[in-house]
C-alpha cells in the first residue's frame, strides 16, 4: 500500500523559508558538519536552512536552538517539524508549546514599532491563532478546551482571519478522533474544498470514522483533480496501483503518477519510487527507486528522504 494514501497533513512538505534576509554560509569558517557549539541565533538559523532535507536531524537540532534563541521563523517550523517527525520523534506537547510560544510571542511583537508590516505580512499570526485553536478544540498536545479554542478563534476573525474547518478537521483526525474530523471534512467540500476532497476521500478510503467506501473516495479525489489539486491525480493513481474500486491496472497507475511528476508534486516521485522499489508494472530497481525518493525528498517530502537512507543501508 502506498504509504502517502495512508497520510493527510502529514504528508505536507515543509520547506524553511526565512522571513528574514539571511546571507549564505561561509563555509571557510567552520565545518558545520562537526558537532560545534554556535551561540550567534542567526547562523543557527542558517545552519538550519541549510540541513533541510540533506540531514534533518541537524536541521531539526539548529532549528531548536535558534527557535530557543528568539529567531521568529524558526519558532514558526517547530511546532510542524515536532507535530510531523521532522528530525526528531514525533512529540504533540512539544509542538503545541511551540504552537503557543509562537502565537503569544508574536502578539507581543506586534505591539513594537520595530515590527514592520512586511515581517506582519510574513509572520501571518491569524493563521497561527487558527492552528493553535484547532489543537485546543481537538486535544493536540493539550487536554481540549472549547473555551480556549473559542477564544482563539475569535482573536483570529477579529484580526481579519478566517474560519476554516478543514484545519480544524485535519487535527482531529491526525490524533485519532475520526467523529470530530468526518462533519468538519463534509462541512469543507461544501465549500468545493480541494484539500478537503482529498482527505475525505482518503478516510473512505481507509474507513476511518465511516464505512469503507472506495467509489466515494474516486469521486472526491477526481473533484478535487477538477480543482487543481495535483495530489489527488497521484492518489488515483494509488487507487489503480492498489485496487481500490477498480482492477489493479499498474500501467495506469504509472500514467497517473507521471502526470504529478508533470506538475513537479513530490507525492508522484515518491509513488514512482514505490514502483521501482516493488517491481509494479517495471522491473525492480533500487536505484532508479532511490533516484525517484530523492527527487521526493528534495522537494521537501520526508518519507522520501526515508526511503533514501532505508535503500542506502540495503545498498
């Protein structure tokens, strides 16, 4: 089974792109692959940035030390790179810590003169106020809290921000609670939502929260196709791969997956490297399965630098 149609948000790639102008690394001072205390918050920052994706355990660890050091745009990937495992076991307490950390210290810098409405514009608090609402009212790293969640939600629309249930919806189901998630799912494809089509789909899919329903799971992932969401062409791709509603058809599902690639989408490298990897439709090959999880991984997908270290350690 293809390990991205068992993901909704966590299969979101996450990039660390700074707010903030940073100039590139002078590698003639330091060898930043040695374990070297650097106390200055900026380069923790840019070595970070710089790790991502080629070793995420150090770019998780300069991420924690500039994010503890008060470097904004690091505060604003942690509480993603706990949420998600991204170099460092997963951890909803910490990421909710971080969640909050964020939120109130970004409140308070938006009461200083020094803070320019460019970084304002960058540093989006009402979306950070939305997620930390959503973790109070699903129970994410924090014993759930309508009123805390309401709150916070208020301070997001009051602010200019948004309601959006799918965020809400996500969270809920990332830690299991499928009742909450299902009517939160439905209330967003109301909206044409094509994040939503997705994951609906992938709980019919799945069954979770709602009875197994593999035609309902093509007809959402084939409306959010219509809507310009190209990961869902990879998961239809998936469905033929798998047999999920139709007869397994590895052709096809190739010819979905290169359609992604088309669109440069991280999901359709990764799935062709499933196919390598088993032997589905092609002949087996490592390494051409490792090319296509790389390609995965330097855009940002973590389970493809996964794989890429799995097939390293066979080769």
């Amino acid at each position: 089974m293809n390990k991205l149609l068992l993901t909704t948000l966590a299969s979101f790639t996450i990039t660390l792109i700074s707010c903030t102008t940073t100039k590139p690394l002078n590698d003639n001072n330091f060898d930043k692959n040695k374990q070297v205390e650097i106390n200055d918050p900026e380069t923790q920052w840019k070595l970070a940035q710089d790790f991502l994706n080629k070793d995420n355990k150090k770019a998780f660890y300069w991420t924690l030390k500039a994010g503890e050091n008060g470097v904004l745009d690091a505060m604003v990937k942690l509480p993603n790179m706990y949420r998600y495992g991204i170099g460092t076991e997963k951890n909803y307490d910490r990421a909710f810590y971080w969640q909050k950390k964020l939120v109130d210290t970004l409140i308070k810098k938006y009461d200083t003169p020094s803070f320019s409405e460019s970084s304002a514009n960058c540093f989006n608090l009402k979306d950070y106020q939305l997620e930390l609402s959503a973790m109070y009212y699903c129970g994410m790293g924090v014993k759930p809290n309508l009123t805390e969640a309401n709150k916070w939600k208020q301070k997001m629309i009051q602010g200019g921000g948004k309601d959006d249930p799918k965020i809400y919806a996500v969270t809920c189901e990332e830690i299991g609670k499928y009742n909450l998630a299902i009517p939160l799912y439905k209330q967003a494809v109301k909206d044409d939502d094509g994040f939503a089509q997705i994951n609906l789909a992938i709980m019919y899919e799945k069954g979770q929260g709602v009875e197994k329903n593999y035609q309902k799971a093509m007809e959402l992932l084939q409306q959010a196709s219509e809507n310009g969401y190209i990961r869902a062409i990879n998961n239809i791709g998936d469905m033929y791969e798998n047999g999920y509603g139709v007869p397994v058809d590895y052709a096809k599902a190739k010819e979905y997956y290169l359609q992604a690639v088309a669109y440069d989408e991280s999901s359709g490298y990764f799935s062709m490297g499933q196919l390598y990897k088993l032997g589905r439709g092609v002949k087996k090959d490592l390494k051409k399965a490792t090319e296509w999880y790389q390609q995965a991984c330097n855009k940002g997908l973590n389970l493809g630098c996964e794989e890429v270290e799995k097939l390293e350690q066979v080769e």
